[in-house]
C-alpha cells in the first residue's frame, strides 16, 4: 500500500461524510495508531505505518469507522476484515522487531540482572494463572520506569515491565503479579474502544493468590499497574 493509495482510500471514504478536502500519510509511530486534524470540509489523517502493506479493504474499514467517530454517530467498531488482517500471527512476526527498536527504554530480553521474566511467566503458568503464547515477547526497560510499571502492546505481543522490579528486595511475588496483570491485557485481546480496567478485569485481577498483599507492597512505594 503506497501513501497515494493511503490517501485515497481515506479521501473516499471521507467524501461519504460529507468530507472534500482529505489528505492521510504513514507516520513512524511507536504505538499503533492514528492522529488527525479537522474543521468544516477538511481532514488530515497520520496512519500508524504498521499499515504499509495492508489490503486497500483494511484502510477503508478504519477510514469509516475514524470518519464515524467524529462524526459522533453511534459506536462502531473496526470491521471484521481489519481485526482478523491486525490481529494475525503474521502482522505481530512481522511488526513486532519494529515495534522493540522503537521502545527507546527497553532492554530487548527477558533477562535482567537479577530476575528473569520467563521464569515468573513459568510460574504463573504452572499456577493456572496464565495461558503459553508462543511468541510472546518479555523486556525489561533499560531505567526503573516509576509511573508505569508495566505496559504492554496486545498486537505486537510485547510485555514491558520496569527494571525497579529487577531487584532481589523486591518480593517474587510481586513481579509475577505485575506481569500476571499484563498478560489479562494479553488474554483479553485487542479493543482499543474498551475500558482497560473495568470490573470484569479487576475481578480476574483478584484471582492472583497475593493480589491484595501485592497491591499493598505496590502502594507502599508509590507504584501502580
């Protein structure tokens, strides 16, 4: 998909919505998104180019779900053409390298100097907490990250935990929670219309053994997931 073919496709779309003037290009973000401008009769669109080779169909299904948000019309979702082609194991293979080179704090592997994430990530699935994805990618950030802990993106199966979890002063069971509340985001897949942390989360979160002495060792230093 070529950028005259990005801008196209959201050019037509946009025309349905009342929209003659519309102009998109690919953007190197970090994250998987889209940005844009608007007034009466005019849109600018910044297109995530994790999109640069997707099917004409897949631009345009998020090029009318876009132009409906703004037009605050009922809520609808991605088409079912975009989820399956952004949530196949052949996007995350070939997205996911892209996405670690631009994750300016992370170290690119499990193993830290004290802790290593696959062995927490073992734990959790021998305790029936967590499910094995195969290809899923575990990083510690280079410097302790105190305002997110832990973060991770669905498509690009990649779990970023901060490094001041890289530490023998801090509880085994406390990391293991940490990543056990990333791999929920994991498990519950991608809907970037949801709310991230809504009661049915929070229920599933309170099924880690030591959620609540995890959240108070968490609270005492001012940290949260």
């Amino acid at each position: 998909m070529t950028a005259t073919e990005l801008n196209e496709a959201f050019h037509e779309v946009g025309k349905k919505y009342g929209y003659e003037s519309v102009t998109a290009e690919f953007t190197e973000f970090k994250e998987f998104k889209v940005k844009w401008r608007r007034s009466y009769g005019w849109a600018e669109f910044e297109v995530s180019d994790y999109l640069n080779n997707a099917p004409k169909g897949v631009l345009e299904g998020m090029a009318d779900t876009i132009f409906s948000k703004i037009a605050r019309m009922p809520r609808k979702g991605y088409p079912q053409e975009m989820l399956s082609w952004i949530t196949s194991d052949a996007f995350m293979k070939s997205k996911q390298p892209l996405y670690i080179a631009r994750s300016r704090n992370v170290t690119g592997s499990p193993k830290g100097e004290h802790i290593d994430l696959r062995e927490s990530y073992e734990r959790l699935i021998k305790a029936g907490l967590a499910e094995r994805y195969n290809d899923l990618k575990l990083t510690w950030t280079k410097q302790p990250n105190h305002r997110r802990v832990g973060y991770c993106s669905v498509l690009m199966k990649t779990i970023i935990i901060s490094s001041i979890f890289d530490s023998p002063a801090i509880p085994e069971f406390v990391c293991d929670y940490v990543l056990y509340h990333e791999l929920l985001h994991i498990k519950r897949g991608f809907d970037p219309f949801a709310q991230q942390h809504d009661e049915e989360f929070q229920a599933e979160e309170r099924l880690y053994p030591q959620w609540e002495e995890a959240e108070g060792f968490l609270k005492r230093l001012r940290l949260f997931v």
